[in-house]
C-alpha cells in the first residue's frame, strides 16, 4: 500500500513539473519490497527480538523507493518537498552524499511514514526513500553487482580501495555536470571561461 502511495504521489510529481516547468527533477524511480532473505539478514545484524512489535520499530525500509536524478541539487530539491509534504513525515535523515560510507556508496537516505487512507481508518506506514543521481545509482548497482560473488565475504582490500576511487571519479562528474547546468542556466558561454 505504501509503495503504490509512494509511486503514484512522485510520477504526479513528475508529470506536474515537466508539464508545468519543462523539466522534472525525476530522471526514474523504482520501488521494492525487502526480500525475506535480506529482512532476516537484518535481524540477525541487528540482534533483534523475533517479535511483531521490535521488528516494526527497528526495520523501516521493508518498503523502499529509489528516486535517481540527474543532479546533485535534485536530490536536495526533492528532500525539500518531501519535507513540505502533508502526507509524509519525514522521520530521519542519513545523508551519504555528504557522508559517504567507508564503501564509497553515496546516496540520500530518507526514513518516512506515508499516510494510507483505508476503508475506515488512516494509517501511517514506514518507507525508506532513497534518492540519488544516475551517477550515484550506477555506482551502487554495480558495485552491488561486483560484490554479490563475495556475499559473506569481504571483497579483495585492492579492489575495494579501486571501487572507493571509483565512487570519487563519478562525483567529479556530477559536479561537473552541475557546474555546467550552472553555467548554461546563467547564460555564461563556455568559450568565455
Ligand atoms: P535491501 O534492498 O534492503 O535488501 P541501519 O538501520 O541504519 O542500521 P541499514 O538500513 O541497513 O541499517 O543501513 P543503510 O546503509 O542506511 O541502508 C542500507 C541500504 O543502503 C542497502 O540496502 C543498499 O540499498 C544501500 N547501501 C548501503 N551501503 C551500500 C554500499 O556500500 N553499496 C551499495 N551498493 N549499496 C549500499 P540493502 O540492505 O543492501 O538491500
């Protein structure tokens, strides 16, 4: 329910932008649900208590939505409105694009609850939205890729210290790419740098 919620309330948010400014923030978006095997993953890592009420309190992300943007400043646009939202709480913030994790992995985490409205009754249902640009999330699905063959293990230290330059080679080009947007947005002309 959370996930059709969540769906459905960003492609409206992308047709009213493009339709409205020409251009929406929203380059695509996913949603999943966590699979069993990665759910029981996390209570085992987390030590939890097999019970109802300490796996809905700890475990927020069983229903998720990856918002992948163009540039960085998208991401940030994009936590704002979240923010101004009456039909999601923003709840918690983990922001990797300013903190990477020791991986290289950057993204921006958002904990929320999206409101439900049922047959007799609202319900507030946790979510995790993550948001991050297309350089970003093909870092992440590659290096997901790359590590999937080392499951339980660790990936060789070298190849790890080459996926973090990696991470950093693929910042600079979204920061260059924001520079660029910058300039042609405030009608410099490249020949004049
Ligand atoms: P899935 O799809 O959930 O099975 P916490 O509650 O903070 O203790 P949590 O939520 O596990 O623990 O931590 P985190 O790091 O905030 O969010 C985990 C999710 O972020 C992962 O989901 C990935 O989607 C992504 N992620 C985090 N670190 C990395 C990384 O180094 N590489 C990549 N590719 N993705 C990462 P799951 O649990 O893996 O998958």
């Amino acid at each position: 329910m959370a996930l059709y919620e969540l769906e459905s309330d960003f492609n409206i948010i992308d047709l009213e932008w493009k339709a409205k400014y020409g251009y929406s923030p929203i380059e695509h978006l996913k949603t999943r649900m966590k699979t069993l095997t990665s759910l029981i993953e996390k209570i085992e890592r987390k030590d939890l208590p097999l019970t109802q009420e300490a796996i809905k309190q700890e475990i927020r992300d069983i229903a998720g939505v990856r918002i992948v943007t163009s540039f960085i400043e998208d991401v940030y646009l994009l936590k704002e409105h979240i923010e101004h939202r009456e039909d999601i709480r923003l709840i918690r913030v983990k922001d990797y694009i300013k903190e990477p994790k020791n991986s290289g992995y950057k993204s921006l985490h958002l904990l929320v609850e999206t409101q439900v409205i049922l047959s007799n009754e609202i319900i507030w249902v946790p979510a995790e939205i993550q948001i991050r640009t297309t350089a970003m999330d093909f870092w992440a699905s590659t290096e997901h890729k790359l590590n999937y063959k080392y499951q339980g293990e660790s990936i060789p230290e070298e190849a790890q210290k080459q996926l973090f330059e990696l991470s950093n080679a693929s910042f600079l080009l979204d920061k260059e790419m924001s520079k660029l947007r910058h300039q042609l947005l405030s009608g410099e002309t490249i020949l004049n740098e």
